[in-house]
C-alpha cells in the first residue's frame, strides 16, 4: 500500500476574495464544526474584520488552524460560492491529486486519532495557543490504496454518518418527558 503526504494531495489555497458586493458571507472557525459548514447570514463588507480574505469553491474542505481537537473543519458543499469570505484562520484545502478520492482523504483528514495527533503537535508548538500550519500538516502521510478501495472505504463511512445524522434529528425531535 503507498502512503501519500498531505500537500501531494491537497494544496492549501490562500485565494484573496473579491469584495464587489455590498453583502457578504464571513465565515469564521465558529461556522465550521464536525464536517458541517453551518448557515452563516449576510454581513456588510464594510463591517468585515480584516481576517476576512480567503474565497472558496464547491469541494474545498475548511480546516481551522486553531485547536484541531474541537473539529472545527468542514466540506464546502455550496455550489455557488461566490457570496462566501473565508477567515484567514480557516486552512482551505483544495484536492489536485487525482489518485486519492476527495471523500477518502477527508476522512483520513478528519478521523479523531488523526485529529488527537495534531492537536498534540499545536500543544508543543510556541505559542499563545495550540495552532497548526499547512506547513506542518502536509508532511503527513496516508496510506492510500487502490481508487476502488478507497471509494468502497469513503462509501462505508458516509453510510454510517449519514445513519448517526438522522439518529440525532431523530432524537432532536423527540418530545420532552413530562
């Protein structure tokens, strides 16, 4: 089985948006959590902090730079993007490698034993807080096996997420006990 580093399959993109709107969307390290990237309302461009640069695509995965172990990360599964301003705080990972299956890396990306791993390295960083850079995540590796397999593997998964997904809507519903 091959083992692929990170930045041999996703390039972190640092595209500066374009502020041409009156009206946009910032989404910030608070708007991405355990895979979702939550709805964000409409803010002023005038009002935006500076951290607001980043512009992103349909299939980019959001990865925040601080704290890794409080799942801040998701996949951008807005087709039109262009109404979205991304912090810098918020890694944008773009798929080039066309060996490795988008879905595949996102869970070797996002499993908890990996995500456990880096916020150990941002803890022994320097610094006022654990952080991580593409820089450092990059060089890790993954093993990566044939496409079929990996789709098999990502199709196995989703399966179950998609299951745990409605076990909590389910239990969102549920009636209070009296």
């Amino acid at each position: 089985m091959n083992y692929i580093a990170i930045k041999d399959i996703v390039r972190s993109v640092s595209q500066t948006h374009k502020f041409e709107k009156d009206y946009l969307k910032a989404v910030n390290t608070s708007d991405v959590f355990g895979g979702e990237l939550l709805d964000v309302p409409y803010s002023e461009t005038t009002s935006l902090k500076g951290q607001f640069k980043k512009t992103i695509q349909f299939n980019d995965i959001l990865f925040s730079e601080i704290r890794p172990a409080n799942r801040r990360f998701g996949r951008v599964n807005i087709k039109d993007t262009a109404d979205y301003v991304v912090s810098t705080k918020l890694m944008v990972l773009r798929k080039f490698n066309e060996d490795v299956d988008l879905d595949y890396f996102y869970y070797c990306l996002t499993n908890q034993s990996f995500l456990e791993t880096l916020q150990r390295r941002a803890e022994n960083r320097i610094g006022s807080f654990p952080q991580i850079t593409f820089d450092l995540l990059g060089d890790y590796r993954f093993p990566i096996p044939t496409l079929a397999e990996q789709k098999r593997i990502a199709s196995v998964i989703a399966n179950i997420d998609s299951k745990i997904r409605i076990n909590r809507e389910i239990n969102r519903n549920l009636p209070l006990s009296a």
